[in-house]
C-alpha cells in the first residue's frame, strides 16, 4: 500500500541540525523521516513542512526563505530517488520513473507577515499547502489554543504590524 504523508518537519529538524553542525541528511537520519524509511514504507508522497517558530524568529519569511533553499538543496542530492512536485502532473511522472514525491509546505501562515507578494513568492518556489495558524495570532488567523509563553494578541499585533 502506498503511503501520502501530509506533514513531517525533517527539513527544519535537519537544518537546525546543520546549523548545530550535526551531520545528517534526508538520505538517512534519526528522525521520523528520512529517504531510507520512506523507500522501506512504500511512500508515494511525502510533505515536506517548512516550520518556522514565529516567537523565536525575528525575520520569519527570511528564515522560511532559509528553509526553502535547504529544502532544495537536499533533496537536489537525491532526485533519482524523490523528485519535487508542483502539480499531479508531476506526481504522476515520479511515478512513472519510481521516484517519491516531495511537497514543499509551510507551517505558519505569519511567516507572509500579511503580505501577498511574500505568498506569491512561496507558490512560485513550489508551495502548495500552508496551514493558517500554528500557536501564534497573525494576519490570516488565531489558533483555537495557545500556551500562555506566548503573546497575547493585542501584543502581537504591535509587535508585527504590516
């Protein structure tokens, strides 16, 4: 049976990491995901979450930015394995070529910072699913549910007016 994953975090895991200066790589890994458990487990499409923390990051389209680019770079490495996909189309040529397919998503809506151009340029680079919220207010939406570490929503909205 063929598996369609709708959301791993193993990009932002594995640039963080990288950042650290840990190895690793989408090839073979520690974490849930990586191409190795995903050939073993039948995968057909895997999505790809570009989770950016809005409470720890002061510039968060720039780091999704960050997140995109590693993103591409990674899976570039392994393009006879998972190819990237923008539409069915696409999809459907992987498979046709015994590839796995990778969706580029984002997790948090607030990383557009209310601006369309910045979601725009997302679709452009191949997103093609983001969720509205996460734990945080921002222009798109609120979370049903938040911790209370972060702001409250009068806080946030001016601490990230557009």
């Amino acid at each position: 049976m063929k598996v369609v994953d709708m959301h791993c975090d193993t990009i932002s895991e594995l640039f963080k990491a990288r950042e650290r200066g840990e190895a690793g790589s989408i090839f073979d890994n520690q974490l849930h995901i990586d191409l190795n458990k995903m050939k073993k487990g039948d995968y057909f499409l895997q999505n790809f979450a570009m989770f950016v923390h809005l409470g720890r990051e002061q510039d968060p389209f720039h780091y999704a930015m960050k997140l995109v680019d590693f993103f591409y770079t990674e899976l570039g490495r392994y393009e006879d394995q998972i190819g990237i996909v923008k539409s069915w189309n696409d999809i459907e040529e992987n498979r046709r070529q015994g590839r796995m397919s990778a969706m580029l998503t984002l997790e948090e809506g607030g990383i557009c910072k209310g601006d369309m151009a910045c979601l725009r340029d997302f679709y452009r680079l191949g997103a093609r699913m983001m969720t509205i919220t996460w734990n945080f207010p921002n222009e798109l939406g609120f979370p049903n549910g938040r911790m209370r570490a972060y702001p409250r929503p009068d806080q946030y909205r001016t601490r990230y007016t557009v």
